[in-house]
C-alpha cells in the first residue's frame, strides 16, 4: 500500500500555502505542514484547512536535526515537497546568515532524514517507500542573469549573484548529491517569479499595491527596467504536483510562465487596474517612484517551461493580466494582508 503521508516544509508561506490546498482538493493524501512561523509563515493562510482530517499543522525549524530526525522517525512520511526557504532577496544581502542555516543547513537535515528513513545505504530503497518522493523547490535566480534575448534552461550554468541564490544553489547541488551517490528518490524545480493570494507583504507586487492604496510613493528599482518571467501561483501549484507525480527522478524541472515583463509595467498595469477598481482624483501612476537600484540587481531572468510542458503535459493558464487582476481583487478583499 502507497503511503500517502505528505510533508510539506514552509506551508504556511506563500507558495506553500497554495499548494497545501490544491493537494487537499485534488487528492487524498494526508498532508503535514511543517512551519516555524517567523515573519513570513502565517497560519491565516491555511485558515482554508482547519477541520480537514487530512490536514496537520507541526511548529518547527529545519536547521533542529533532531526535531527533524524525529518527526520522520514519528511520521514515516512517504513524501517531501520542501518550500521552507528564506526568500527575499533584500533581507539576504542585509542579513546573509539566515539564508545559510535555513537553506543550506535545513535542506541537508530534511534530505539526510528522509535518507535515513527510507533507505537501507546507497541505491538501497527499503520496500515500504518504494513510491517515495523528495521535491525540492528552487528558484530560476540560481541560473544567474541573462541579456536581452535568451532563456534559462535546465541545463543553463549556475552563476548566483545574491546570497539568497547562492544559498538556494548550494541546496540544488546538495539535493543532486543526494540523487547521484545515494540514489535518493529526489526531483527539483526552478520556478519564475511567483504572485497571488497569500503572497508576504515585502514582495514587489503586494507593496505596489499597499503603497498605492495608501497614496504613499510606489518604490521602483533603478530605471525599472528590469524585467522578470511572472508565474501564478496556482499555475505553479499544478506544476509542482504533475512532478512530485510524474517528474523523472533525479531530473530538474523549470517552471516559467513565459510572462516577461518590465518592473515599471507591473507598476503601471496595478495603477491602472486600481484607477478603474479603487479610483481616486489622480491616477495611481503618480506615486511612481524610482529608488537607487539594489546592489548586484540582476536585469533580466525568462524561463524555457519547455521540459516541463512536452514531457509532463504542463502550460500555465494565467497570463500576467489576467493574473494580476485576480491578485488585485484577492488583495482588495484581504487588505490586512498588506
């Protein structure tokens, strides 16, 4: 019998929190969040799961080896699906440190867990987790920055230029260790930029729309010319799922939404949908503010989905407006979340 305990690491954070409730709506699994709730983790965002039987909520931070050793010797989880990450890219070049423990040493203890838990040694899979399944989240930033034209693939060379992508790199490279000398059932995606309900207030989408609503001056790096490849959430949720189903072990999984879009267009297209949503005497557009650029900013990041697309049926359905209406509405009905 497949077991269908799910761990899921950083639940109650952005990302994790979409898909904690697409897999309790398209499956049957029993699913364990496993969170620490510091700043960016927020049990208001599993609200939805409260009273599901197939839902349990566990306080507790990845870098405590024997918390987690002991939560897999409790639980037996059969599958991981590994969110928990300092995230922000600003916070990683004030404060690196915190980047180092949680994604670099918190990955290790969850991976060598589960190795200890459903592996005899190297290449040896016990018989119970014959299914199991360890997917770690990444983040197309390991790949570097590109020019103008260009797309990052799977087999792009890693060049990280913040803390943050470095220490996410550092955890893609120990996840395929992991893979290549002990034959440990892990897969990995490397995701665009990410937006939607639940997303943490310090991110560039949700504060254009607090400083907007505020009638505060709107902060934009630079030029704002930087250009990103814009992904929603729940189009990454579904993506997530079909490779912790389907994904060939061992293999990198991109996932873009072939959204590219300049930092001062997100701008505009939120002032614009707000002037006709929330209307004031001026546009929205006049609180635009260019700030001095952040250090080491990368210009361009675009992901080639192909991969993802032939090999397991995936195509995000959002386009970035169609997207960002739906935030902007799911932002105006949860204004404390700004």
């Amino acid at each position: 019998m497949e077991n269908n305990k799910v761990l899921v690491t950083g639940g109650a954070g952005f990302i994790g929190s979409n898909f904690v409730q697409y897999i309790l709506e398209c499956s049957n699994d029993e699913v364990f969040v496993l969170d620490n709730l510091t700043y960016a983790g927020d049990l208001k965002n599993l609200a939805f799961a409260e009273g599901n039987s197939n839902y349990h909520f566990i306080k507790g931070d990845i870098c405590d080896e024997s918390f987690v050793k002991g939560l897999f010797n409790e639980h037996n989880f059969g599958k991981v699906v590994h969110f928990a990450a300092e995230s922000h890219v600003d916070n990683s070049i004030s404060g690196p440190g915190a980047f180092i423990q949680t994604n670099i040493v918190g990955t290790f203890h969850l991976l060598h867990a589960a190795y200890l838990t459903w592996m005899d040694g190297p290449n040896k899979l016990k018989d119970a987790f014959i299914h199991a399944r360890f997917l770690h989240i990444s983040t197309d930033e390991v790949y570097g920055t590109l020019g103008a034209s260009g797309l990052f693939t799977e087999e792009t060379p890693y060049a990280p230029n913040s803390p943050y992508s470095a220490s996410k790199a550092s955890s893609d490279f120990i996840v395929r260790s992991y893979f290549h000398t002990y034959g440990m059932p892990v897969v990995t995606t490397n995701c665009s930029n990410n937006y939607g309900p639940n997303q943490h207030k310090e991110k560039l989408i949700p504060t254009i729309i607090r400083k907007a609503l505020s009638g505060e001056p709107i902060p934009i790096y630079g030029d704002g010319q930087n250009i990103r490849d814009w992904l929603y959430v729940w189009d990454h949720c579904i993506g997530i799922k079909l490779v912790l189903d389907h994904g060939i072990l061992g293999e990198t999984y991109n996932i873009g939404g072939r959204n590219e879009r300049k930092n001062l267009y997100i701008a505009e297209a939120i002032c614009e949908l707000l002037d006709q949503l929330r209307p004031k005497e001026r546009s929205h557009k006049e609180q635009i503010t260019f700030v001095t650029d952040r250090p080491g900013h990368d210009f361009r990041y675009a992901i080639d989905a192909s991969k993802i697309e032939e090999n397991l049926g995936w195509k995000a359905k959002e386009d970035f407006e169609s997207g960002i209406l739906k935030t902007i509405e799911w932002y105006l009905e949860h204004t404390d979340r700004l």
